[in-house]
C-alpha cells in the first residue's frame, strides 16, 4: 500500500476549474475598540494629506538639477581619485621592482 494518496481525475478540481475565474473574498476584520481594522498602521490617512497648496515646480527642478550637479561632482571626484591611485602604484611598483626612471620628467628644449 502506497503512502501516498491517488488523486482522482473525477475530483481534481484543478482540471474543472481550469478555463474560469475565482474571485476570493477578503474581508476586513474590525479588532480593535475603536472600529479602525487592525492592519491598518494609522487611524486616518488624511492628516498626512496635503491641503489646497500648490507644487512649485521650478524650484523642485532647480533642486533637481542641483542635485544632478552635485552628483556629477561625486562621480567625477571619484573618478579621479581612483586614477591617482593607480597612477601612484604604477610608480611605487616600479621602484620597488628596482628599475630606474620610473617617472617621466618633461623637458623643455626652448630655453630662450
């Protein structure tokens, strides 16, 4: 005898209800003393609600783009210090491997 139960193709309501559309009702529950559904995390959404006031979309997209600069100005600032670094252990890999001239020095021919 097999532990596990055979599923009967006449019951399997899987195959019955395979073409149509189940609608599952959820309803709130009302625990609490003051008749506010317990999932709900505050009482009334509308203290958080803004009034009759009206959006300043320059100054939002002057901030934005102030914003975008400064952003830039990270990503740009970043950028150079990790070409420093590596510039510096090129240079201090090749002294330390013993090689002379590891720097380039510019010269100048016009001296007049």
């Amino acid at each position: 005898m097999s532990r596990w139960p055979r599923l009967n193709p006449m019951n399997d309501r899987s195959s019955q209800d395979e073409g149509q559309a189940r609608i599952l009702d959820f309803r709130l529950r009302k625990d609490r003393k003051d008749g506010h559904s317990a999932s709900s995390p505050v009482p009334d959404l509308k203290t958080y609600e803004e009034g009759n006031q009206h959006d300043d979309y320059r100054e939002r997209m002057i901030v934005n783009v102030v914003a975008l600069v400064f952003v830039a100005a990270l990503i740009g600032a970043g950028l150079w210090i990790a070409e420093t670094m590596a510039d510096m252990r090129k240079n201090q890999d090749c002294v330390l491997s013993g090689r002379r001239g590891c720097t380039p020095v510019e010269v100048q021919h016009s001296r007049w």
